[in-house]
C-alpha cells in the first residue's frame, strides 16, 4: 500500500481541494458535487502545486494500510468530481420492468407486487429499453461518489439475482452468468 500511497494525487482544472488539519478532513469541490472524507490517524496531507501529498507520521502498520487507503479515496473523489463514476445494470427476462418515478425507482421482478427503491439526492437513475432485445432493459446509475454509486447498484442487483437455468434477472453489464443444463429429455 504504501506505493500507492506515496503517489501525489493530481488536481485537474475546475477542481478545488483543500484540507483542514484542524478537523483533519479532505474537502473536494467540482463540477459535479461536494465530497469530504476524514483523514485516518498517523497520515497528515498538504496541497502543493496542484497535488495532494500524503505522509505518514509513523511506521505501525496500521498507518502503512491508511497511507495507501486515503491516497485512494482522495484520487476517487477528485475522479468523482470532475468526471464521476457510472455502473450499468442489465435487468433481464420476460414481463420484467423498470421506470423511474418522482425520485423512486418502481421495478417489477416477478414477485407479487412492484419493489421501489428511493433514490439518494446525489445519485441520478436512467433507465432504457433496449430496441434490439425485447426483454432486455439497461438501468444506468451514476454519480460523484464511487462508493454510493457501487453500492446502490449492488443493493438493487440483489433483488432478483440471476438464475442459472434461464439467465433471467439482474446482472451488471457485461457480467459472464454460468448457464447450467436444464433437464435432458429422453
């Protein structure tokens, strides 16, 4: 970790970071939001020349691990801010739906009644038909927030996993879904 860690962050242009070290927090503004992100112990920063420099104040390996890590999290919110992050989602299966509606998404995955989801403020929701499949629908989730982001397309993936006979459910895009043989007729 501590490779990664002793590498500067680059600040591009429209981004601005500064770093208290009065509350110890990370403060990153851009185009697309606001993040922060408390500094771990033993690891102070600074803001030189449009790059943020972190260092470790002692050699436990805890601080080794939290070197790395903030380095990280700092690099993922400047990404963030200034481009943002995005996660695609197949919803697959005939009779499956998905719209947005008034700040909720409003899905019907074959149970008995629709499952809505509330969609946090800084997380914007698409969905799309796909025009060459029938029962293919695409939902894009995007964001400043890498963590936010990953995690609301894991909580809504986890509704209708994909099942291995058909291929039908929630899969991300792209994802390999091992198909298993169904029964041999004889």
């Amino acid at each position: 970790m501590s490779r990664i860690g002793r590498q500067p962050v680059i600040i591009p242009a429209k981004v601005e970071v500064k770093i208290d070290p009065n509350t110890r927090v990370v403060h990153v503004k851009g185009p697309n939001g606001q993040l922060q992100q408390p500094i771990p112990m033993y690891i102070t920063g600074q803001v030189k020349d449009n790059q943020v420099v972190f260092e470790r104040e002692s050699e436990l390996k805890q601080a080794w691990a939290n070197h790395g890590l903030i380095r990280s999290l700092t690099n993922n919110m400047v990404l963030g801010v200034s481009k943002g992050f995005k996660k695609e989602l197949e919803l697959v299966g005939i009779g499956y739906k998905a719209e947005v509606k008034a700040n909720k998404l409003e899905m019907g995955l074959g149970f008995s009644h629709p499952v809505i989801m509330d969609i946090p403020k800084d997380i914007k929701v698409e969905v799309v038909k796909s025009k060459k499949e029938k029962k293919l629908i695409h939902i894009y989730i995007s964001g400043p927030d890498k963590m936010r982001v990953g995690q609301y397309a894991a909580n809504i993936k986890k509704l209708r996993r994909v099942e291995p006979y058909k291929g039908k459910g929630l899969r991300y895009a792209g994802q390999y879904v091992i198909r298993k043989a169904g029964k041999k007729k004889t």
